[in-house]
C-alpha cells in the first residue's frame, strides 16, 4: 500500500508542477527581470480590420488577443486595409482604386474614348483612357474625322463659291 500511497503523491506533484508553471506562463509577454527581454511565448497576431483574410503587416505579439482588429493568422499584402474588396486576391476594377494589390491602378481595365465632338460618328483620332466616357468622346468611331470635315467645308464652299 505504501507504493501506492507514493504513486498518487507523485501524481499530485507532478499536478502541482503543471498548475504552477500554467500559472506562471499566464505573465508571458511582460519583461523578465532577469533578462529585460520581452518573453517569445506569446503568439504573434496580424491586423485585419476589414476581415478580407489579408493583413497590412502590422502585428502584436501578445498573450491576449490586442484587440477585434486582430486575428491569430492572415496572409501579407492588403494595401487598404479599411476596404474588404481591395485586396492581393481581388480582380481590378476601372474605379480609380488599386483593387488587386499590385501599386498600379485601373490596370488593363481602362477603356479608350474616341473624341468626336461633332457627333458624326467619326474622329479626329484624339482619344482619351478612363473609366468613364468623357464629354464630346465616344466609345467607338471611325477614323477620317479631320478630312471628312475638311470635305464637308470643300463641298459646301463649292457649293457658294463653285470649284
Ligand atoms: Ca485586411
Ligand atoms: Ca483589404
Ligand atoms: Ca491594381
Ligand atoms: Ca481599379
């Protein structure tokens, strides 16, 4: 009986050991005394305020989670991380905003106005990118603009003044 009484005195020990140094473990993330360091067991957390998955690069190595703003794991590179549709995984967008991650704006997505101011379906050749169709510009016209005005004012003035 007396082996057994010692094996569940151990048992206890070894509980008591756990609890104590569980305990202690609690106080991680402030700076030893010895040391001055700040103790490396707490975990790491990556700031996701828009909660998109990807994260600024901002972090906290806390015990405790810093704030709602923050979560246990997330990928690099979210370049606005106030707006959930602008991250690396997203498809740019004609907007004037970054929505991919990748320092270049509107992207292979801007569209090519043709100017015509006259409206007669035809331009000068003069276009302008943007994502929305600017005044006296069209989406589509033939070339030829500048010439057929210059015939128009050829007949015309044939017409007054006879060739
Ligand atoms: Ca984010
Ligand atoms: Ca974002
Ligand atoms: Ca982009
Ligand atoms: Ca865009």
């Amino acid at each position: 009986m007396g082996t057994w009484k010692n094996f569940v005195g151990l048992f206890f020990l070894v509980v008591g050991i756990v609890v104590v140094f569980g305990l202690s473990s609690a106080g991680c993330g402030k700076k030893s005394s010895q040391t001055g360091k700040t103790e490396e067991k707490c975990p790491v957390w990556f700031k996701d305020s828009d909660k998109d998955g990807y994260t600024d690069g901002t972090t906290k190595v806390s015990c405790e989670k810093p704030s709602d703003e923050y979560v246990s794991s997330a990928t690099a590179g979210d370049c606005n991380d106030n707006e959930p549709n602008i991250n690396p995984a997203k498809t740019e967008i004609c907007d004037g905003k970054d929505n991919n991650c990748n320092n270049q704006i509107d992207e292979g997505v801007l569209l090519v106005f043709y100017k015509d101011t006259d409206k007669d379906g035809y331009t000068d050749g003069i276009t302008k990118v943007s994502c929305e169709q600017p005044g006296g510009y069209v989406s589509q016209a033939l070339p030829g603009g500048l010439q057929r005005r210059r015939q128009e004012y050829k007949s015309k003035y044939c017409m007054v003044q006879g060739c």
